[in-house]
C-alpha cells in the first residue's frame, strides 16, 4: 500500500481492491487491520485509528486501536471486547459519515466546526466535541472523521480516524467513506464468520466435555471400585498393587476432569464469577484430597465474559500445576477488589518453585521461569503477576488485573 502524504480520494479504488485482497489472502481479520492499520494512518496523518464493530441485538461487540507514533517502539495495535457502554462510545455522533474540525485560525483557538457529509457544514453541539476529547484523551485532538460502516445483518460498525491532514480532512472523509463502502461489509462478514467458527468450536468442545464426563470418567471410576473391592480379599502383595492401580485410576479421573473443565466454554455472566470460583475449589479439594478453600471479596464484577473466561482459565491452571507438582496438603485461593483492580491470590504450602525470593512477571520473563500459560494468560489481561516461592514451605501466586479490563484474546 503506498504511503506518504494524502492526495486524493482518487486512488482508493485501487486501495479498496488491496484490503480485500488481504481480507481473502491473510484470512484473520486481526491480521489484516495489524498490517493495515498503521499504513491507513500515515497515508492520512493520523495519529490513531478506531474500528468498532456491534450487534445490535446482543450488545456485544469488539475493538480494534492502531495508535500510530514518530518512534514506531511507541506505536501500538490491540484487539478487545469491550463492555457495552464503552463500546458505545465510539459510536456517538449523528448518523452517516461526518467531520469534527478544529479551527486554528480563528482568534479563540478553540473553535470546532461539524461537516455533515450529506449537508455540508453545521455547528457541533458542545457534548460531541467534550465527549470525543474525553475519549481521545492521550492525544490533543485537531481533527476526528467518523464513518458508517454499511450493515450486514444485526452487525454495524464506526471507523474512526483521529488527527487526520486537517487540510485535506474534507477530502478524506470522503476517501475513508468511499473505502468503507467497499470494504466494510467484507470486513462485517468476515468478523461474523469468525464468531461462528468460535460457537462451533465451543459446541464441539462442549459436546466432548460431556462424553469425556458421561463416558470415560465414569468408566474409570467404575473400575477404580471394583479394583478397590478386589483389594479387600487379596493377599498384600496382591493387594499393595492393586492400591496402587486403584490411585493412578483417580489421578487420571481428576486429570480428565480439568480437561473438561477447560474444554467447556466459560463466557457467562460475570455475577457468577464468585459462585464458579467457590464451586470449582470445592469441586478440586474433593479430586484431589487437597484442603482446599476460597474466599472472595467483590460486590460487583466490572469485567467482560471473555476477561472472566481467562481469570478461570489462570486459576484451573494454578490449580491443575498445586496437584501436579507441589505436593502441597492445603491451597487457597482468593478474590479480591483493591483499589483500581482485582486480585488473584493462589497460596499453597507445597515444595515451592525452583527459585526462592519474589519474582514479578518480567524477573520471570527475563529469567525464564515461572509458570507459561499464567504468565501467558495475564499478558492477555494486560495484567500483573508475582511469585512468592520458597523451598519445602510452599509458594503464593498474586495476578492483578485492572478494573474494567477491555484486553480479550483475539
């Protein structure tokens, strides 16, 4: 995609042709706006890039953000879901395709005027122009060009250029307008065949969850009693073996059990988080004959269901890690508000890590140790972890994560 300074709309055609190439080609549709994004906004002199995409139907939706920067070490790309009322955001404004444009030239400095791309210009009323500056608020705010994206069954969605040529904002509008007509339901589409693929996955997930618990589960602890009467009448030599035989039957029971756990989709309401983490403790402290309790500390949970499914994923993992290696006798597990974030405690009195001491998230980065998959997992939150470890007393496990997160796994 050529880059430089903005011209004219009268390339586009030709730029609109190479996105959906791209959208064909590279498949993802992350992929695509990760490469495309930073490209869009030095071809308008942008300084950050917004696409937000919404059913209208089940309030939910996602959110893309290229932030474009001289040093590109500061420039950034994310995806998230975030909740409804700040999705929302990004969707304020009058209908159609229009303009925010800052006047320089005036003699207060700080006079705005709106360009309605149907009607030409008209006065902003002040709350677009608070709001936009509220929303905006890394950046002062020179120019903002909101564009419609066409629908495609219950999805819309808004792309927002920030800091565009103010010169040529005009023009672009009608560039960015023309390119999201072309593009865009492609874009609608692809995402909605994403989200299909997604539900087909989790039923596929779900559907083998249950033939694992209903199925083989149950197999195994069939045999493990009837290995377990056999024992009664056998001689001790006979007997010693089949009590071992008998334990590595329910290992394999409570191993079989967290895969279930993870295969089972967990988006659900983030209310129930408390009542998840109280019944999924239990349910460990049963398996694994490990004195397991939990505690928790929040009246109200400010976070999206993809953020709840990777705080349940870090702690079946922590959990899944206190069996399989600590040799700990009792773990707890806490869940807690402080201040600006949550907090994830996992305390057991096991053997502890290889290190001993306290390692934060990048000590462990940098060194190489510590747990992948956590520290993978809180990544993804945009996150905090610490490790308290020391050797034969056992290690404690403290996972902030910021209130309100808007990070998901794309």
């Amino acid at each position: 995609m050529p880059e430089g300074r903005f011209r004219s709309p009268s390339a586009d055609p030709l730029l609109a042709d190479e996105l959906l190439r791209r959208l064909r080609e590279r498949g993802g549709l992350t992929t695509l706006l990760r490469s495309a994004g930073p490209e869009l906004a030095r071809r308008y002199g942008s300084t950050d890039l917004f696409l937000a995409l919404r059913d209208v139907v089940h309030h939910t939706g996602s959110l893309w953000a290229c932030s474009e920067h001289s040093d590109p070490e500061h420039s950034s790309f994310g995806y998230s879901e975030p909740p409804a009322a700040v999705l929302d955001e990004h969707f304020t404004g009058p209908v159609g395709d229009w303009l925010l444009l800052r006047d320089t030239a005036s003699l207060s400095g700080d006079t705005w005027r709106l360009f309605l791309h149907d009607s030409g210009f008209v006065d902003p009323p002040a709350d677009l122009i608070e709001h936009y500056q509220r929303l905006i608020c890394r950046r002062p705010l020179t120019t903002l060009i909101s564009v419609q994206i066409p629908a495609v069954g219950d999805w819309i969605g808004r792309l927002l250029i920030v800091n565009a040529f103010p010169d040529q904002a005009v023009l672009i509008l009608s560039a960015i307008a023309h390119l999201a007509g072309h593009v865009g339901p492609a874009i609608l589409a692809k995402h909605q065949q994403r989200l299909l693929r997604m539900l087909v996955r989790a039923e596929e997930r779900a559907f083998l969850a249950r033939e694992l618990h209903d199925g083989v589960i149950q197999s195994l602890i069939g045999l493990g009693m009837r290995v377990n009467v056999a024992a009664q009448s056998a001689r001790p030599a006979v007997a010693r073996e089949l009590a071992a035989i008998e334990r590595e039957l329910r290992e394999q029971v409570v191993a079989l059990r967290e895969l279930t756990e993870k295969l089972r989709a967990a988006d659900f309401d983030p209310s129930r988080l408390l009542r998840h983490f109280q019944e999924m403790v239990e349910r460990f402290g049963r398996d694994t004959g490990i004195a397991a309790t939990f505690g928790g500390d929040i009246d109200e949970m400010d976070i999206t269901p993809a953020a709840c499914r990777e705080i349940v994923r870090i702690v079946q993992e922590a959990l899944a890690n206190v069996r399989r290696h600590s040799g700990a006798r009792s773990v707890h597990v806490g869940l807690c508000g402080r201040g600006s974030e949550w907090v994830v405690e996992i305390e057991d009195d096991g053997n502890g890590f290889p290190f001993s001491g306290r390692l934060t998230l990048d000590d462990m980065e940098r060194t190489f140790q510590g747990p992948r998959v956590i520290k993978e997992r809180v990544r993804a939150l945009g996150g905090e972890l610490a490790i308290e470890s020391t050797a034969q007393r056992g290690a404690r496990l403290e996972i902030r994560i910021p209130v309100a997160t808007r990070h998901a796994v794309a």
